[in-house]
C-alpha cells in the first residue's frame, strides 16, 4: 500500500481503493466526509469538505482514489481549512482583501491557497474593497475633519492602495471650500485650547494639528491667514 502525505495527514493509494461514501455531518449537513476503503467496507475518512466543494471536484462514492485525486482533496482541505478561518473574521468585522491576505499569511497558507480564496470571497461579496474603503473614510470624517493625506494614511494602513485610494481619497476631498470649511471648523475649536499659549508657539501647535489630520499645505494656508489676528493675541490680552 502506498500513502500520500501532506502535512499529519496520511491518504491511502493502494490500488483498488475508491470513495466509499459521501456523508453529512451530524452537525452540519452542508459538510460532507468521504471516506475511502476497498469492496463494501465503510472505509477510512479522508477529509470533510462542504457540499459545494464536493460538488465541484465532483466527487462520487465508486470514484477510483488515486494519487492524483488524493491531491486534488488535500488543496480542497486546505482552501476549506483557509476559506472557514476567513469567513470568521469576517463574522466579527468587515476587512480589506489585503487585511485577509495577511491574516491568511499568519496562518501559513500558501499563496496559492491564499488568492483562490480570497477570489472566492470577493464572488461571494464577503469582502470589497471599495465599499470597506468608502465605510473607512466616513468613519474617519465622522469622528475629526481630515485632508487628504490623513485619509491616504488610514487607507493604506488598511490595504487600500493605488487608484481605488485616489478615487474615494477625491470622492471626499474634491470640494476645496468644503475643505477649507471643515479645516477652519477644526481650528477655531483647538484655538479656543490656545488662547493662554505664546503666540509663536500657538501658530506652531495649531499649524501642526492642520497637518496632523492631512490637510493640504494651501487648505492649512488659509486656516491661518483667516485666524491671523486671533493667532497673534498676546497672552497678556486674552486675561
């Protein structure tokens, strides 16, 4: 008798054995086991996939088991095994395809097993990108107004790159007195923390806080041109 090994799991090969059977689970009938033996014995089980895998190696009980067809089990066992790790994820919080990725990678899937799965849940709509990205600039204009490159920064640090970041980045900064608007909005809230601060070291805090959150050098420009007066008051005429 020959064996295939992939990781602790062995898979028979001797010749003449094949499915014997094509069981649900007692505790989920869309996940099968297969079992594999000789003749009319019940056989060993080999693996548990769901239905839809089953179905798509088109598994059947009488089905020779060979080298070649213990293989193809074992990727699925590995895409199931991987497939199942992402769905819980994503039960508990929407995620980027590069945030599964990585994940994934901790996890010591392979690349292959990686992308077929993550291809399947973007079919599945369980993962978008765009979508999670728009959700993430709301969240982030929700809680402070922020520019451009602040929204940049949360987005990458998501895996939200390249034009789809250039494209919800300007869907949300394209408006330059929306901008301006929501930069002075922010300032005029801090400058009230400011009034008892040297005027010099007041224009540095508040210029730096505008950068902080990602607003354009000429958006930060005019924040403080408008603010002038009020950012020169000394400490002595604020008491």
């Amino acid at each position: 008798m020959r064996w295939y090994r992939s990781g602790v799991t062995l898979f028979p090969t001797e010749d003449g054995l094949k499915i014997t059977a094509l069981s649900p689970t007692a505790r989920d009938a869309n996940r099968v086991t297969i079992r594999v033996g000789t003749g009319d014995r019940k056989g060993k089980v080999v693996a548990t996939l769901t239905t839809r895998l089953i179905s798509d190696l088109g598994l059947h009980p009488g089905q020779p088991w060979d080298d070649a067809l213990a293989k193809t089990v074992e990727d699925a066992k590995g895409f199931d095994k991987a497939f199942r790790a992402a769905s819980n994820r994503l039960a508990r919080r929407a995620m980027s395809r590069k945030m599964i990725d990585d994940k994934l990678r901790q996890l010591e899937h392979p690349p292959g097993t990686r992308a077929a799965v993550l291809d399947r849940l973007e079919e599945l709509e369980l993962i978008d990108d765009e979508q999670f990205g728009r959700m993430l600039v709301r969240g982030v204009l929700a809680r402070k107004p922020a520019g451009p490159m602040l929204l940049k920064q949360k987005l990458y640090a998501k895996g939200i790159t390249g034009s789809l970041a250039d494209k919800l980045i300007t869907e949300a900064t394209s408006d330059p007195d929306e901008q301006r608007d929501a930069a002075l909005a922010f300032a005029e809230k801090k400058l009230a923390a400011l009034q008892r601060v040297d005027p010099d070291a007041r224009y540095r805090r508040l210029y730096g806080q505008l950068a902080r959150r990602g607003f354009k050098a000429d958006t930060i420009r005019y924040v403080m041109d408008t603010l002038r007066d009020q950012l020169r008051e000394s400490h002595d005429e604020t008491r």
